[in-house]
C-alpha cells in the first residue's frame, strides 16, 4: 500500500514507513493512495466468517508489503472479539463495536497499532516506548493492547482526579510493561508534556518513543474493516440495500475509515457526522467558516474535540472543496439535554445505549430518509458511563465481567508532577 501526505502529493511512504512515523514530514497525515476497489462484494459480504473477511481484506491491503501469513496472523490477534448488529427500531441498527477487551471501538484501532508495531520491531530490532496522554479512553485501548507485548512499554499520562475510577482501574491496574502516570494538572497538561517529550530528539531516540495517537494511519485502517461487518451484517438480516452510518464523532478518524470503506467500493447510501456541543465540523459544514476552538465538556467526553485532527484527511479526500463536503456528508449536533432525551428514548425501546451512541442514534433519526436503512455506531459499553447514565435513565447499568475485574484488581499509579524534568526522569533520563 502507498500512502501520501494530505500536504504534499509527491511525499509518499510504505505502509510500515507511514506507522513508524505517523505524521508525515512537514506535518501532514498520512492516506492511501491509490486506493484498492474490492469489487467481489457477493464474495466478501456473505460468504466469509467474519474472522475470515477480516483477514481477506487485511490482506488484500497490506500483503503485499507484509505477506499473506503476517497479515492473517496480524488479523487473528487485533480482532479476536465479535461485532454485533443489534435492532433497535424500525430500520434502524446499532453496530456495536466494544465487545473488545476494554470495551471501546478504540480496541481495533489501538490492538491493530501494536500488531504492526511488532512487526516493525521484528524488523529493525528496536525496542519502543507508547507515550500517550490520556482522558479515559484512548488510555485503556493503548495500555491494553501492548500489556505484555515483548520489547514495549506503554506509558499513559492522565490527569490525576479527573478521568473515572472506572477508567482509572482499566489502565491503572495493568502493571508489568505498562505505567500510568498521574499528572497533577489537566489533560492539556499531559498532552503539552507528551508533546514536549517527542520534540526532544535525544529522549525520543533514547527510548524509541512512539504516538499512539489516532491520526496515526494502522489506527485509521484497522477501523475500516468493521464497516464491511457492518454490510455483512445487515445482508445476513435479510436487508441488502446500502445502508446509511451515523457516526458519532470527535477526532474524525471513525468517519474517515468509512469514507475510506465506501470508496474501496462498499456500498454505502450515506455517512451522518454526528457530535455533541463540539460543533466545529457542522458549523464549517454549514457555513464554509473552519473555526476550531477550545473544547467543551459534555456527557460523550470522549467526542469533547474542538479542533478535530482527522479532519484534514477527510477534507483533503473531498479535494478540500466545502461544496463536494456538503454533497457527501449529512450532519448534525445534539445538546446534552437532547441526549438525555435519546437516552430515555432508547432505553424505552428496550436498548442501553452510552452517550456517545446516542448522539449518533438522536442524529440519525433526524437525518434519515423514510425508506432507507440506517446503522448507528456504538462506540463504546453503556457500562463505562454508568456514573452519568444512572441518573438520566433511573435503571442500574450492570458492569459486564471485564470491568468488574477491573475494579477489584489493585491500583498500580505513579504521581509525576507537571514537569518535564519529571516526566524524562520517569522514563528513565
Ligand atoms: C474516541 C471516541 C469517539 C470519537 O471517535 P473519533 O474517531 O475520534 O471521531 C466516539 N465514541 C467513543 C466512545 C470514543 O472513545
């Protein structure tokens, strides 16, 4: 596969090249191009095991460069959980992408990084430190995923009394190869100094130190494969038309794997961008003004995102064209008191949706046509939300198996002051 940068159509780089750097030179991000076009839809739809299409497109992407017994191997070991295509009401679905381990869509994205990243390290012998600066989610995904991986160690800074306890246990209780970090200050804080540690050549060559940030490209590609589950899906439930994604959004590299998917020729009727208060794509959406702007705190933190980093990809995929944008996309935003609405819409329908789902479902419901099929993403376990869920619905919202573990195990944390000094002697000098 040959990906080039969104600012420079002459800069292009391997696969394995694209996910060692993550951004481009010149700060552009990374997408394919040429993209494939799997016409033998038939094929990959309906007569594959969900493993086995996995591993056939995996492949298809990326055998080439890596071969065929790499990928399948890759493709059994990042995506060894289901994704489930459940009804909610009429012709409309959720697809809920967090049967993963812990229990986020980011499981795909984050377990597909380290499967490449070994393989790199296979290559070139290096050892790799994954920094990365956390607010709940992307910490547990990442920590996750390379907890145990020979030659890595993850490191995941969060701001210290602000991200749930639920999450907290989901990194914190890891220990072996991975350290969480507690930074007295905000997640802007622990952003600047993982940043701060990356512009510092000698630290960062020193200890291999790698972003495991989602515009990093195996993240955005691992995410396209549960797009043709989701069809697989559908066909199996007896609905063959191209359905309609609503995905709810903040960084945009959820979106951007669609979009990626539709034009490797899934059949898709449409993509609904939904967010919550953090407005920045709708409004540039409605008026062709791209404001970014600071983040507001909402019931879907993790879409909390004022100045979305994939958006440029999928910007740069419309030729950065406002009209062929609005061609594209529908969209829309919901508050949080529209959301708590949803929430008790849903669940008097008989489903337990999480904040983030909901938005995308309450959006989608405004935007889809009368005889098409829409599909909601469900990005993350209703149970990780059970603290702000609770009261809106009223209902408890039981911990499946995984947390529960979770929160018996003990807390394994280091304090580290705000400080880069700090933050290098932490890592070892
Ligand atoms: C990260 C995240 C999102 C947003 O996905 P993007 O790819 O950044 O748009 C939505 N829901 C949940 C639960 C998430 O963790």
């Amino acid at each position: 596969m040959r990906l080039v940068s969104t600012r420079d159509p002459r800069h292009h780089a391997s696969f394995a090249e694209a996910v060692g750097r993550s951004l481009a030179p010149g700060g552009g991000l990374y997408l394919p191009d040429p993209l494939p076009c799997f016409v033998d839809l038939d094929h990959l739809l309906e007569r594959l095991s969900p493993q086995s299409r996995r591993a056939e497109i995996l492949a298809r992407l990326l055998g080439e460069e890596f071969g065929r017994a790499e990928t399948d191997r890759m493709a059994a070991e990042a995506f060894d959980f289901p994704v489930t295509l459940v009804p909610v009401a009429a012709r409309c679905y959720a697809l809920e992408l967090f049967h993963g381990p812990t229990l986020a869509f980011k499981d795909f994205g984050a377990r597909f990084l380290a499967q490449t990243l070994a393989l790199l390290r296979a290559r070139d012998g290096r050892d790799r430190t994954i920094l990365v600066a956390t607010s709940g989610d992307t910490g547990s995904a990442v920590a996750s995923a390379f907890h145990g991986l020979a030659g890595f160690r993850a490191v995941v800074l969060y701001p210290k009394g602000r991200v749930s306890a639920l999450q907290e246990r989901q990194f914190g209780t890891l220990g072996g190869n991975v350290r969480a970090l507690a930074v007295d200050g905000s997640f802007d804080d622990c952003q600047a100094l993982v940043k701060g540690a990356f512009a510092d050549p000698d630290l960062s060559s020193r200890h291999g130190l790698t972003s495991a940030n989602s515009i990093n490209i195996a993240r955005l590609l691992a995410q396209v494969l549960y797009y043709y589950d989701g069809c697989a899906l559908l066909r199996e439930a007896g609905l063959g038309d191209p359905p309609v994604f609503a995905v709810p959004s903040g960084n945009f590299g959820n979106l951007c794997a669609g979009l990626l998917a539709q034009r490797m020729g899934l059949p898709v009727r449409a993509f609904i961008v939904a967010t919550n208060a953090n407005t920045t794509v709708p409004d540039y959406l409605d008026s062709g003004e791209y404001r970014a702007r600071p983040s507001v705190a909402t019931l879907s933190n993790a879409m909390d995102v004022g100045a979305p980093n994939n958006w440029e990809r999928i910007s740069r995929l419309h030729r950065d064209d406002h009209g062929a944008l609005r061609q594209a996309l529908r969209w829309g935003h919901l508050s949080d008191p529209e959301t708590a609405l949803v929430l008790r819409e849903l669940r008097d329908l008989g489903y337990l949706a999480d904040p983030h789902g909901a938005v995308a479902f309450g959006v989608m419901r405004e935007r889809l046509g009368l005889t098409e099929t829409g599909i909601f993403l469900g990005t993350a376990h209703p149970a990780k939300f059970a603290d702000s869920l609770e009261p809106i619905l009223g209902i408890p919202v039981p911990l499946p198996a995984a947390l529960a573990e979770a929160q018996a195990r003990p807390l394994r944390i280091e304090d580290l002051a705000n400080d880069p000094a700090a933050l290098r002697e932490a890592l070892g000098g």
